[in-house]
C-alpha cells in the first residue's frame, strides 16, 4: 500500500433479517474508507467471526436470536477490546439505547442513517470519539437531565487537573478531539494524553462514560430547552 494511504476500516455486519443485512453489506460496498469482512446472522455469530476476523468494527443490530445485540457488544468489547461496536438498529428507545451504551458500544445510529453517516460513526469510533447521531445525542442530554441534576461544583474531582477537566467538560459538551484541540490551541496529541490521564484518574473507559460523569459532578449543566 502506497504510503500515506488510509487503509479502509475492516467491518463485520450483524443483523438477523437477511435482506436487511445484505442490503447494509451492499451499500457499505459502494462506499470508500470501508471494507465488510463478514455478516453475522445473531449475536453469536458475530462474536465468533469476531474471533477468526479481529475486525475494526462490528455494525450490531439489537434484537436478535439467541444471543441480542447488547450481549454480544458486552462479550466483543470484554473478550476483543480492538474492536469497536456501533449499534445500527430500528429501535431508537431508552430500554435500548442506554443497555447497548453500557455494554460498550461507541457508536449508536438507526437504520434509516445513509451510508455517509455509517462511515462517519465508523471512523468516529476508531478515532476515540463517540460515532452518536445528533438525535441519540440529544436524547443522551435530555435523559441525563432528568436523572441527574447538577449541583455547582466546587473543585475539579479526582484530583484532575485544570486543563483535564476542561477538556472533560468539552468533551461532555459534544466536542470531539480535533475540536478540542482547536478550541484550546493545543495538538490532537496533547488533547489524547489528556484524555488518557483524566480517563486513568476517574476510572472512565469511554467518553459515553465521561459525559455522565460532567454531569453528575455538576461540571456542566443540561441545555435549556
């Protein structure tokens, strides 16, 4: 491969419906930065062509047979944590959102996402950030919200430093790496050794998990509506 090429993200598909899943396969086959190396009729199929493929990323449909779609998250992200699991389903519900997102998926986006948006959340995924689509993340803020209302903070928790929880709290705000980097004139480099600091500090894994975080340590408040 010529040097400076961007290899294509290695992709496995995993939904029950075998139309929907061949058309998903076809499609992500039209588009560049992308190459499916396998489809996964249920969750335990994709857990095990996870195993023989090491894929980059796994497109998880929810509701299937024998093993569902957040068991099957929970198991890759425990067993091949080198793989990253986006959520691609019908269903775009709180009782699945939030049990797909605490199994370990990165990303979350319904069927009716074009095939731009797929390959968006893929690279967004394997660049640390989270591959969320703008309703599911208003719908994150929102249930964030209601359940965990923000108390003024006094001090950074933690024993993070200033820097780090600024830039847990652009995080929490919906900022992605490069963003951050731009915001605080700093390098991705610095952004990603800061993040990895405060990660280490709190104990967080994701940045799913950073944004309930902000929230219940009132570093930032819901939106107003």
């Amino acid at each position: 491969m010529t040097e400076g090429v961007k290899k294509p993200a290695r992709v496995v598909v995993a939904d029950d419906q075998t139309v929907v899943r061949e058309g998903i396969v076809m499609l992500l086959g039209l588009l560049p930065g992308v190459e499916v190396v396998g489809a996964a009729g249920d969750g335990e199929e994709a857990v095990r062509l996870v195993a023989e493929l090491a894929p980059d990323v796994v497109l998880m449909d929810l509701r299937m047979p024998r093993c569902d779609g957040v068991e099957a998250t929970r198991r890759i992200r425990s067993e091949y944590p080198g793989t990253q699991v986006v959520v691609l389903t019908t269903f775009a519900d709180d009782e699945s959102l939030f049990p797909a997102l605490r199994a370990g998926a990165r990303g979350y986006l319904t069927k009716d996402a074009g095939g731009d948006e797929i390959v968006r959340a893929v690279e967004s995924v394997l660049s640390g950030d989270a591959g969320l689509s703008p309703s599911i993340q208003r719908r994150l803020l929102e249930r964030l919200s209601q359940s965990e209302p923000a108390p003024a903070a006094t001090e950074a928790p933690d024993g993070l430093t200033a820097r780090e929880t600024e830039v847990l709290v652009l995080i929490a705000e919906g900022l992605t790496n490069q963003e951050i980097a731009r915001k605080l004139h700093v390098s991705t480099a610095t952004v990603k050794t800061h993040i990895n600091n405060l990660f280490a500090k709190t104990g967080l894994k994701d940045r799913a998990q950073a944004v309930r975080y902000a929230y219940g340590k009132g570093l930032v408040r819901p939106p107003a509506d």
